[in-house]
C-alpha cells in the first residue's frame, strides 16, 4: 500500500507549520482590518484632521475599504484553506498598497498619530506579505499509486 503524495504532504512537519503560518497571518490581517476600522470610524466622525493634500473623509473611506477587503481575505484565508496562500497574497498585497497611498498622503498632510499608524502596520503587511510567498502553495491531490 503506497502513501499518496497528499497524505506525504499533510504528515510533512512543514506542512503543519505552514498551515500555522498561514492562520496566523489570517488572524494578522483580521486584526489590521479591525484597526482600520476605528481608524475609519475616527476619520469619519470628524476626530482626525489635516491639512491639504490630506482629507479626513477619503482617508476614512480608504480605511473602511481596505479594512473590508482584509478581513474578507482573513476569513477566506481560514474557511478555504487550499486558496489561504493566493488569497492572502491578493489581500495582504491590495493593504500594501492603499497603505503606501494613505502613508504618501498623511505625511503631507496628516497628524504625526496618522504617520506613525502607517508606519508601524505597513511593515506589519509586509513581514506578512513575505510570509505568505515563503509558504508552500497546497497542490491538488493526486491519485494514488
């Protein structure tokens, strides 16, 4: 009785720790979602200003979509295990880069709060962003031998 290739894969301690990884980064980008959220939230009820090119309310519209688009890749990540690494690289990739944009306009413009956000969770989607391409996509199963 031959093992088939998925079996191999699933027993393969790599492979548990690749799932791990993955899940944690689901929880990360759940977690960068939930932040923008209150950074929306913040932005849009008048809490957080600035100065041209800044404007509070695109920046809380920004946040609130790429919040949404996080946790939707999150959740996806965790309920379609077999997609987690494409479809976290799609959504960690669309955060790296309203993120860049958001962190181009606060400079500018926004309150050294806004600034140090960005900086401190654009690397975070970076780090995050490199661990997903570090991972192992799942290959279909193939039949046994």
């Amino acid at each position: 009785m031959q093992v088939s290739q998925t079996m191999r894969h699933t027993l393969h301690p790599n492979s548990l720790r690749e799932g791990s990884c993955v899940r944690l980064i689901a929880g990360v980008l759940m977690f960068v979602a939930a932040t923008l959220g209150v950074a929306s939230t913040l932005h849009l009820t008048g809490n957080v200003n600035g100065s041209p090119p800044f404007d509070a309310d695109h920046a809380g519209i920004a946040e609130a979509l790429i919040g949404a688009v996080l946790l939707v890749g999150g959740t996806l990540m965790l309920a379609a295990p077999r997609r987690a690494r494409t479809t976290g690289l799609a959504a960690t990739g669309f955060g790296i880069v309203g993120f860049v944009i958001g962190l181009s306009f606060t400079t500018r413009g926004g309150h050294a709060p806004d600034v140090a956000y960005h900086a401190i969770f654009l690397p975070v989607l970076i780090a995050s962003l490199v661990a997903l391409l570090r991972t192992h996509q799942p290959t279909a199963s193939p039949t046994a031998r």
